[in-house]
C-alpha cells in the first residue's frame, strides 16, 4: 500500500487551496497519509526560507495574486489579507496530531476535514485558530471529541517539535510538502497532479 507523508502548516494559504485534493488522490490510489503539521516560520529559517513579513515588496504583491487567483481556480472562497493572520499554529497543530491519534486508536472522525477545516477557518472564514473555542469547534464538527487537544498536549508539543527535525532532515523546506515512498517530493499545492501520476505509476 502506498504511503504519503504530508508535511504541512495550518498557516499556510497554499495549504488551503489545496482543499481535499491529497485526499481525494490518495483515496483513488489506496495510499495512506500521515499528517505531519510543523512551524513553518522555524522550517524557513532552518532550510534558508524567507518569511513573507520579509521579503521584498514585489514578492509581497505577487504572493497576493497567487492566492487570490489560486482560490479561482480552486473554487475556493479566500481572503488574501486574513484578520487573524499570522496566529499561533500550535494550538490547531498539537488538535490534528491529538485527532490522527485517536484515529490509530480506532475513533471515528475526518481527519482531512479536520485539516481542511483550520485553513478554512484562517483563509476563508476570519477565525482565529489559536482560540480554544475555535479549536474545540472544529473538533467536533469533524466528529472528534472537544478537549482531545487539551488531553494530548503535552503529546502533541513533543509530535509538534518532532515533525519539524524530520522535515528537515528529510528535506522538506515549504508547505504542503509531500513525500511518497521512495522518498519522492513534490512541494507545493500546484504538485499535487505530479503527485497523482507518480501513484499511477506514471511519473
């Protein structure tokens, strides 16, 4: 069966506009994923990234056009300039490890939603996913218990800090990043069709 780690941050606007594609592909493929949320602030200044804060004032404006036009073509309402933006990740990440978790403990719950969800609510939705309420909310509307992030979270820092020291030591330098088997990587939302033909065996 094939495998797909997906290394990725639930501040990221890319992330969001990759919807639920993983999942769809990964579905079509009987891949499984395993979800990998990290800093992506902390991954650029160990992998010789820029933060968008900054960078020069033309990359700013083009960032800008990216989303706005990657939400087009995703159909995907987007707010190129969000309210609660930046925010802590943490508080979201530490809810997805506490809920892929659960998950290998036999809970129910939609673990993609789940991710889908953070980034819906930062990108689309003018929700601060740092909040508990927030957190807790998202929770449950994707059939996990409220407080499992505050359960886990002592588990969730370590996962937290873990994914970053595999991302880079795995080459991972943006988000979404995406690694099969094989150690084939494709970065970026815009890789994900790559990412399909290299499961059909095709690239």
């Amino acid at each position: 069966m094939p495998h797909i780690d997906y290394f990725f941050s639930t501040l990221s606007p890319f992330t969001y506009l990759a919807g639920k594609r993983l999942e769809e592909i990964a579905a079509r493929h009987g891949a499984t994923i395993t979800y990998k949320p990290l800093d992506v602030s902390a991954l650029f200044a160990r992998t010789g990234g820029t933060p968008p804060k900054d960078r020069h004032d033309s990359r700013k404006a083009y960032r800008l056009q990216e989303i706005r036009r990657g939400g087009v073509k995703a159909g995907l309402k987007v707010n190129v300039q969000p309210m609660f933006w930046p925010t802590n990740p943490a508080p979201s990440s530490y809810a997805i490890i506490a809920a892929q978790s659960a998950k290998a403990d036999g809970a129910d719950g939609d673990l993609g939603g789940l991710v889908h969800g953070f980034l819906s609510a930062c990108w689309a939705e003018e929700k601060d996913i740092a909040q508990d309420e927030v957190v807790r909310g998202l929770l449950t509307a994707h059939g996990f218990e409220e407080d499992l992030a505050n359960k886990g979270m002592l588990a969730g820092a370590e996962a937290y800090a873990n994914n970053l020291e595999e991302a880079v030591n795995r080459g991972v330098f943006g988000s979404p990043f995406y690694i099969t088997d094989g150690d084939e990587r494709f970065w970026g939302h815009d890789r994900l069709d790559d990412l399909d033909r290299r499961l059909a065996g095709k690239l």
